[in-house]
C-alpha cells in the first residue's frame, strides 16, 4: 500500500487536472443542456456533432463501404472535407467501425490521450505541480479530445510503447524502437522525425535504416493516396501554428512587403523555417556545454528523454511542414515532462524558462494573434537549438547516463585494483 502511495504521489497534479477537467464540462452540461455547449464555456470551439476529426475517418469508411473514394468525394461527411488521413485508418471498417461509431471512438481517443498524460507527467513539488496541471487543462489539449483527432492515438502509442520498450534489455531496444516508429509513420507521416532519437548516441546506420523502412512502408501502405492525404489537409491561419502563420503574422507586423509572398507560394514559409531551425541547431551545436546552463541535456537512454527527443522533432518537423493544427501541439507535453523531470531534481531554475513558453503556446488563443505566433517561433527555436545542442554537440558531459555509469564503475575497479605505494 505505502509502494502505491508513493507510486502515485507523482501522479496527484494530473489526476487533479483530469478530474477537473471532467467536473467543468459536467456542470458545463447541466447548465447549458448538451456537451458541445460545455465546451464553448470552456472557450473550446465544438462543432456538432461532436468529434468531428474522429468522424473525418468514420464516415469516410462509410464512403468506402458504399463504394465511392473518400479521398475524391465527401458525400457521407457532415462538413464535406474530403478524407486526409493514410488509409491504414480505413481499414478500421474490418472491426466493424462505421459512422455510428464515432462517439464511441473520439471517447476511447481521449482515453488513450488521457493515459498517456497520466504516464508521462510526474509532479514531485510545488513547483511543478501548477505546471503539470496546466499543461493537462490546457486549450490545445482540450481541443484535441472535443476533435477526437487521431494525434491522441499516436501520442498514445509512442508514449506507452517507449515505456514498454525501455522495460526490455538495451540489445533489442533499437529494433523495436524502429518498429514502433515505422507504424506511427504509416498511420500520420509525421512521426518519422522521431528517427532522431537514435542520433544522440550516434546510431546513424539505425536511424537511416529506420528512415527508409518507414518511408517505404508509407508509400506502400498509401501508394498515390499520400499525395491526396497532403492535398486534401487545408492551410489555416486561425487554429493552428507553424511556419505558415509565424512568417504570415511576422510580415505583417514588420516588413508588409513579404505577406504576399508567404500567402502566394505555399514552399516559401516551409523554406525559411528550415533554414531558420538550421541555424538554431547549428548554434546549439557550436554553444557546446554552455547550453547545460538553461537547457537539461536529452539523454535517449531513459525513457522520460527518448521521449522528449521524439515529441521534439515531431513538433519541428510539423512547424516546418507550415500549418498543422493547434492540437498537434500535444507532442510538447513530451519535452514538457522531461524538463518538469529536472525542476523535481531541484538543482535550480533552469528549466523554468522554456516550461513556462511552451505553456504559453499551450495556452495561446485559437485566433491569429502576433503574441501566440511569436511564441510559437520562440518554442520552435529554442526546441532546434536544444535538439542540435543535444544531438550533435560532442562536449564531455553530453553522454549517455547509462555510459557515464559504466565509465564511473570502470574507473573505481582499476582504481581498487592499482597498488598501494
């Protein structure tokens, strides 16, 4: 009993959040009669019906089921989007899921999410109690379970599976990681940056291998349909983050010439945060140890950190891509609880900066907005330069722990061996 208290002590600020969160939309209910108007009290815009991205795939296969594309025609869908998603998800029609499924399966999304939550956020002082509520409460949260997007499975996914896979012995770890990695490209393209994770310790030959096996797996799980999955996913500037809004929000406040530019050639606002996050990682490379002083070295070799370097280059590679939605933010909760790892360490402050901005930007208001888009470069900088300073940098005391340890044990048995003079 004592072991589970002290098991679940860590848990207490998300329990909390999640409990919360339920007693809100439960009186949001009895006061205003019916759960979309929950949430709009909540200052969460709801559509109904509700679930609305969980029903993107569950009338789709409706589509399918009667015989018609859903990549070329949006007869079943209630908005009439034409289906974005790989088609790995349609062939949820086999387990029987239909249109008539889909409050059913935006609830067992959120559940997932809700767990992986639970999981990854451990709060161990006052300090970083408040965080982890927050993080947890948060509106891009909050919005992906009222969408019931398929980000919540992904997350899920890859936070349960590193926790699963760290519990088995270092040989087989890559294998399985690479596994783990290649299904959550099949299923949303984006995770095939989390290949980074193999780099912090220099396993380039895995992480190409990786690379290819998703990418192959990709384009023959979708074929020609990748294409459409990009084609058909709309370019917003309200509701979402990115390369897109940032420079969008950036030119107008600054140079009026350069709106134009970014709105009329849709490669432009992806070029320049690629060679805008170079440039951050490069200077993360260079600064070398000096970053340990406002950033916590990643250490791929314990979970909370493959974790965090995972969720990391996912969140970059999504803001380079230009415009993903604001609940695809979710994946900062990873980098968020690594950090909120070291403030329980209590060896100072700091990893408070960088907690407190990706709250913000957790927090930021669905509308466009110069503030929230300022944010969001700050977090998507300063996430590049701790990944290139982590990553890449070759300085003394970026080393695994699990090498350091060996190193230490290695060290004090030729010592106890040496002769006494």
């Amino acid at each position: 009993m004592q072991n589970f208290a002290c098991s679940f002590r860590p848990k207490v600020a998300s329990a909390i959040a999640v409990i919360f969160i339920g007693s809100m939309l439960a009186a949001g209910v009895y006061l205003r009669g019916s759960l979309p108007a929950a949430w709009n009290m909540l200052h969460i815009p709801a559509n109904t019906p509700l679930f609305s991205d969980t029903r993107g795939i569950t009338h789709a296969i409706d589509c399918v089921l009667h015989g018609q594309d859903p990549y070329a025609v949006s007869t079943f869908d209630p908005w009439h989007r034409l289906y974005n998603y790989p088609p790995m998800w349609l062939l949820l029609r086999y387990l029987g899921v239909t249109s008539a499924s889909s409050n059913l399966m935006g609830l067992l999304f959120a559940l997932m999410a809700i767990s992986a939550y639970l999981f990854l956020l451990n709060a161990r002082t006052l300090l970083t109690a408040p965080i982890v509520f927050l993080a947890v409460t948060s509106r891009c949260v909050l919005l992906s379970i009222e969408r019931g997007n398929t980000d919540q499975v992904v997350f899920f996914l890859l936070v349960s599976g590193f926790f699963l896979i760290y519990r088995r012995r270092p040989e087989i770890r890559s294998r399985l990681v690479s596994a783990l990695l290649i299904l959550l490209t099949i299923l949303k393209v984006y995770p095939i940056a989390a290949v980074t994770v193999f780099l912090e310790r220099r396993r380039w030959r895995v992480a190409t291998i990786t690379v290819l096996a998703a990418a192959g797996a990709l384009l023959a799980t979708s074929g020609r349909r990748l294409a459409f999955v990009f084609a058909n996913t709309p370019r917003e500037l309200d509701v979402s983050f990115g390369a897109f809004p940032f420079f969008y929000a950036l030119s107008r406040h600054t140079i009026h010439l350069l709106t134009p530019v970014f709105v009329d050639h849709r490669s432009a606002a992806p070029l320049a945060a690629l060679l805008l996050g170079s440039a951050c990682m490069l200077a993360g490379i260079l600064v070398g140890s000096t970053a340990s002083r406002i950033l916590p070295p990643l250490d791929s070799s314990q979970t909370r950190g493959a974790i965090a370097i995972a969720c990391l280059s996912i969140f970059c590679f999504a803001f380079v891509a230009g415009s993903s939605f604001d609940y695809r933010l979710i994946y900062l909760t990873g980098g968020l609880a690594w950090l909120v790892e070291d403030l329980d360490k209590r060896q100072g402050l700091r990893s408070l900066p960088l907690a407190l901005l990706i709250l913000l930007l957790l927090w930021k208001p669905f509308w466009l907005s110069f503030t929230g888009e300022l944010i969001d470069g700050i977090v998507f900088m300063t996430s590049c330069l701790w990944l290139g300073n982590s990553l890449f940098s070759r300085r003394k005391d970026h080393q695994p722990l699990d090498t350091q340890r060996r190193r230490k044990s290695a060290a004090q048995r030729q010592s106890s061996m040496s002769p006494i003079p």
